[in-house]
C-alpha cells in the first residue's frame, strides 16, 4: 500500500532467494516457496522508496512470529521517493 493506504499494483516483490513477483490491481501478490522459509522479502516500484520486511522472527528470545508466511494477509507501505 502506499502512504495513503492505497494498493500498489505492478509493485515487485522478491525474496532474498531471487523468488519474484508483482503485486495485483489490489495490491496483493503470492509467491512459490522454494524452501521451508524466506528470510527477507524486498518491495520495490520505481517513484517508493525500496523496503524489506523479515518474514521469521524471534521476540525477546522466547517466541518465533511470522510475517507473509501460510497465507497470513499483512501489510507494508511504501512511501514515495521526494524528487527534488
């Protein structure tokens, strides 16, 4: 989404396995998994500013939280690039 909580389309997103795809008209995109877990997923369009997200992560030493991973619906909002 962007920083109006409008769906990107034609955003990519890719793993740090060179797994990509591009987002849908809403704003939503699905990837194959080519091993047990991906550790970064990377969202890029030209005019936003490039961000990475973790998808396994542990809290405090103690629990694991998933983000993107077995279908959850998440979100990440990309903010434009200021041109100057």
């Amino acid at each position: 989404m962007d920083e109006n909580l409008n769906p990107i389309s034609g955003g990519v997103v890719k793993t740090d396995y060179s797994v990509s795809n591009t987002t849908a008209k809403d704003g939503y995109f699905k990837l194959s998994r080519r091993s047990n877990t991906y550790d970064y997923l990377i969202f890029f369009k030209k005019g936003y500013k490039i961000d990475t997200t973790r998808t396994v992560w542990v809290q405090s030493g103690e629990s694991l939280g998933y983000s993107f991973l077995n279908e959850r619906i998440d979100t990440i909002q990309l903010r434009k690039l200021n041109k100057k």
